[in-house]
C-alpha cells in the first residue's frame, strides 16, 4: 500500500502545431501511483490526460523528465512484464479489432499474460460475466456491439491479463448509471494487488471509486489530495479549477434535494 | 474463418463477380486440361492448310503457318495466365512484405524502402518495362523479372499506408501496452485487416499484368514464338491483318474477356469485403 509503485517525475510534452509552433500539453508533471489505491485524474477537456496517459503507457515518449515503475525504466518494465499494463482507452470505437469475435478480443487479454481460454481460470465466459455481458455474446463480432457493449468487452480483456498498472481512460464514460456503479465496485474489488489511473471529467464517480484525487489544470497537476479532503469543510487547500468542479456539482445535488428527492 | 465464410457468402450473392470467377476458373482449367481438349499440337505445321477456315477438324480455322488456333488458344491460356498469375504473385508477395516491415518497423529500413520504390515509381512503369527488357534481351523470364521490378513498389506503398494506418488503431495500441511483440502484432492485427485490401488490388492488378504481358509479346519481347501466347498470336494475326482481319479476333477476345473478368472480380471482391471492412467508417456508432 505503501510502495511507490509508478512514479512520474517532471513529465513534459509538446505537440509541433504547424511547422515552428509548438504547443505545450503537459508542462512538469509529477504525481506516484501505488499498489493497492485507484487514483483518480479530474481535469477539464483537453487539459492533457489523455496525453498522460499515452506518456504513461509507453505509447508516446516524454519530451522531458522520466517515468519509472518499480524503479525500472517504463519499456524496461513493459518487456519484462508481459501484459504487466492493460488499458481501457476512451475512444472505444477502434479499441476492438472489428474482424475478431468477442471472445478472441477477450482471450487477447488472457493470452498476454500467457494464458489460454479454457486453460485456467478465469476463461472468457467469466470474465465476460463479471462485466455483466452474456456469454451468448461470445461469438458475435465487436463491431456488431454497442459502445456500452464494447467498453464492457475492452474492461474484460483488460482484467483479463491481471495487470498491475491499469490505466482506464474516461472508460466508464458510455456506460449508463448503474453499469457504472457496479463497475465501479468490480473495480474496487480488483484493485488488491495493482495500481489504477481512473481518468474522468466526472468527479462524482472519482468520489465514489478513487483514494486520491489528481487535478490537472493547464499542464500542470493542481491538486493531489486524498478523496476525503473534497469533502473536508473548509475547501481552502482545493486548486480554483477543482473548487469549480466542487461547485457545480453542489448546485446540481441542491437542485435534486429542492426538488423534493432528498431526505 | 467466420470471416472468411461471410465475404464468401457475400461474393456469392454478386452475380457478375461470381461469374467473372467461374469463367476465369474455366480459363485457367482450359489451360491446364489444354492436351485432353485439343487434338491438335499447337506447334505442328502445315503449311498446306495456311489460314484456313473453320471447319469441324479446326473449329477456329488456321493461322498463317497452319497451326490450329483453337489449339494455340488453350495452350496460350496456361502461358498467359500463368505468368500473369506469377507475376502478380510475386509482386504482392515481395511488395506487401516490404510495405508491411517498413511500416512496423519504421526507421532506416522505411527510408530505404521507400527511397527506392520513389525512385521506382518515378518512371512510367511502361517504359520502366520496355527499357528493362530492352537491355536484358527479349524472352520470358526477363519480361517477368522486368514486371516484377516496375510493380512491387505499388504494394509496397498500399501495405506501408494501411499498416501506418492500423499502427494509430486503439487495438493496436492495446496490444503494445500489453507487451506483445512487433510481429506478433503484424501477424495477428495487421496482415488480417490489411489482406482483403491487398487481395482486391491484386486481382485488379491482374488484368493490368495480363496486357503488360501480351503487350510485350505482342511486340516480340515477351514470349518468343513459336510459344503460344495470346500476345505472341496477336502479333503473328497482325501480320496478315489487311487480307485476314478475323485472325485478330480469338486471342484479342481472350484478351478482352479475362482482363474484363479479373477486373469485375476484383470490384466484387472489394464489395464483397465492405460489410468486414477493417477501418470502422465514420457515422456508423449511435
Ligand atoms: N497527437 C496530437 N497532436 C497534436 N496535438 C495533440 C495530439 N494529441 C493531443 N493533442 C492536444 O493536446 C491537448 C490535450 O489533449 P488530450 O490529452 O486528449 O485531452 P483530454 O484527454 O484531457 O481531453 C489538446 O489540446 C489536443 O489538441
Ligand atoms: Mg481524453
């Protein structure tokens, strides 16, 4: 619970905008995930994080600092650790090759980690349970799901390898309210022995699944609080952008208790 | 092999593809069964008998040395077709191999690629042909090697596209993070989605390769008489065109017919794998 287990120092990263232009998305990022604890990633659109992300997964390479899991080089750690990292990415559409049937995308995920569907459990039907798809799904194609469908099918393969660095970027975002809560308490249930990124704009469902908050406002990590401190009274310590966040949330839930819903 | 079966089931469905394919089938076995369909040696002469009419023993007459046409016509399909066939093999073959490692590996071994497919291709692939055979002397297996040069970098260019394309897929991406190899992912992900792609151009391909061919034996660089070629026959029909203008007409409409059907297979290919197409299309998520 303890051990740092990603650490991610001074991470810069620009994008070339035109031929001399340069855009900064993340300007000396630092932030430690560590086994065992969901953290969250709040930030508004387009604030970065799904840029972090790609930094984090070894997708991109960093224009600046360094990212260390366990103390290795990132891509060190990667080859080591074959289907050590899984993600869930925010654009579902082209998450899932269109030509595989579900049942090989989900296998994909067992097969990273060196196992075989039918081999050792879990095999694909249980996993496709624990997401609340049917197993009659099994041989239908990917494309033929809905987004919701699809987002279920990319959260199996990805637990499917037992990662220890899970990165779900807005990977809930399609999912309708209690799909998300009952993701969110699989989630919870899985998150023993790995680390999790949970990126999302909405910070209720970071509340509800997350032990820390990161805030990324402009490139920069504003707030890295514990999730209790959203809460605390006195929100004097909170980032503007977070309190903004806070606050239109607050005027949403008021409305809920005018209206009669409340206790 | 699900896959497989639906673009199966959708070729079947399309009438003109599924036709272009029986007739090109037919071509093909005509060539190879040419000696139990023909009475006739292709290369025996009589000179007694020069351009004769048709008639029961030649059904489509004579050509100008007494060779029976109908003869020379179905040996002349197994060496047009086979060395189109060949061809087009060998350029998808070596073309897509090195489209698809320049595109996965990137770095020096893309630049030289695709250096020297740009160079390649600076040249109208005609003369590029004509030129290459000029030097290295007419016949058959220099007009293939010729072929073969002047058309890989096609493939090449097509399968380094679609696989830097794939490259950006989340899927691919995926299986990155997940720790899988370069050519795992180039075998699992990319060849699938990239075949039906490679296999439409082919066959299209085909029919360009099948009249390079004719055209260069036509011209008397490609396959030497007195090898039946449709191209070769062509040529020998030209010859005597002003007093017999009908000799023209068997290997130009076996020309015609087989290009026209490999190019309508091929569009009934590329329907056929629409439904399976590999990049998701815009609008088509709620
Ligand atoms: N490949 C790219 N090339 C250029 N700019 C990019 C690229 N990816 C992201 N950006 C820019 O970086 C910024 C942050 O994008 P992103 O990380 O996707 O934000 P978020 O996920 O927080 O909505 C955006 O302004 C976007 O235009
Ligand atoms: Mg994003």
């Amino acid at each position: 619970m303890d051990k740092v287990f990603v650490s991610v120092s001074h991470v810069q990263k620009r994008y070339a905008r035109g031929l001399r232009k340069k855009v900064r998305v993340l300007e000396d990022v630092s932030f430690e995930l560590r086994l065992g604890c969901v953290t969250g990633l709040l930030g508004a659109s387009g604030s970065g994080k799904s840029t972090l992300a790609r930094l984090l997964l070894g997708l991109e390479k960093p224009d600046g600092g360094r990212i260390l899991i366990e103390g290795q080089e990132l891509r060190a750690w990667r080859a080591a650790n074959r289907g050590g990292m899984a993600v869930v990415f925010q654009d579902y559409v082209t998450s899932v090759n269109p030509v595989f049937t579900v049942e090989e995308c989900v296998a994909e995920g067992l097969e990273a980690c060196g196992k075989r569907n039918g081999e050792d459990s879990p095999c694909v039907a249980e996993l496709l349970a624990r997401v609340g798809l049917a197993e009659s799904l099994a041989d239908r194609r990917c494309l033929e799901l809905s987004g919701g469908q699809i987002q279920r099918v990319c959260l199996a393969r990805a637990f499917a390898s037992r990662p220890r660095l899970l990165v779900l970027d807005e990977a809930l975002s399609s999912l309708d309210v209690s799909l998300q809560a009952g993701m969110a308490e699989l989630l919870r249930g899985q998150a023993k022995d790995m680390a999790c990124l949970f990126i999302t704009h909405d910070i209720q469902l970071a509340s509800l699944i997350c032990e820390r908050i990161l805030v990324l406002d402009q490139g920069k990590i504003t707030d890295n609080v514990p999730t209790e401190a959203l809460f605390a009274e006195s929100g004097a310590h909170l980032s503007p952008a977070l309190r903004e966040m806070l606050d239109c949330t607050m005027v949403f839930c008021s409305r809920f208790e005018d209206e009669g819903h409340g206790a | 092999m699900r896959r497989a079966r639906g673009i199966w089931r959708a070729l079947w469905r399309n009438k003109v593809g599924m036709a272009s394919l029986i007739f090109l089938c037919l071509v093909l076995a005509a060539g190879l069964f040419a000696p139990l369909l023909s009475a006739h040696d292709p290369l025996a002469v009589d000179m007694k008998n020069r351009l004769g009419p048709c008639t029961a023993e030649h059904l489509l007459g004579t050509d100008s040395l007494g060779r029976d046409i109908l003869a020379r016509l179905l040996y002349g399909a197994r060496t047009s077709m086979g060395l189109a066939l060949c061809v087009m093999l060998a350029t998808v073959g070596i073309g897509s191999l090195l489209g698809l490692a320049a595109g996965t590996f990137r770095g020096l071994f893309d630049s030289l690629v695709m250096r020297v497919t740009e160079v390649l291709m600076s040249f109208p692939s005609e003369v590029l042909v004509l030129a290459l055979v000029g030097m290295a002397g007419p016949g058959m297996e220099n007009a293939f090697w010729a072929c073969v040069l002047c058309r890989w970098p096609w493939y090449a260019r097509v399968a380094r596209s679609l696989t830097l394309g794939f490259r950006d897929m989340n899927y691919v991406a995926y299986a990155r993070v997940a720790g899988f190899s370069r050519t795992h992912i180039l075998v699992r992900h990319i060849l699938p989605c990239a075949s039906g792609e490679i296999a439409v151009l082919a066959t299209l391909d085909c029919a360009s390769v099948l009249l390079m061919i004719s055209a260069l034996s036509f011209l008397g660089l490609g396959v030497q008489p007195p090898v039946p070629e449709w191209g070769t026959m062509l040529g020998e029909a030209r010859e005597v065109m002003i007093l017999h203008p009908w000799q023209m007409l068997p290997p130009g409409l076996a020309i015609l017919l087989v290009v026209a059907a490999f190019n309508f297979l091929g569009d009934a290919l590329r329907d056929a794998l629409d439904p399976w197409r590999t990049l998701p299309q815009p609008g088509e998520r709620p």
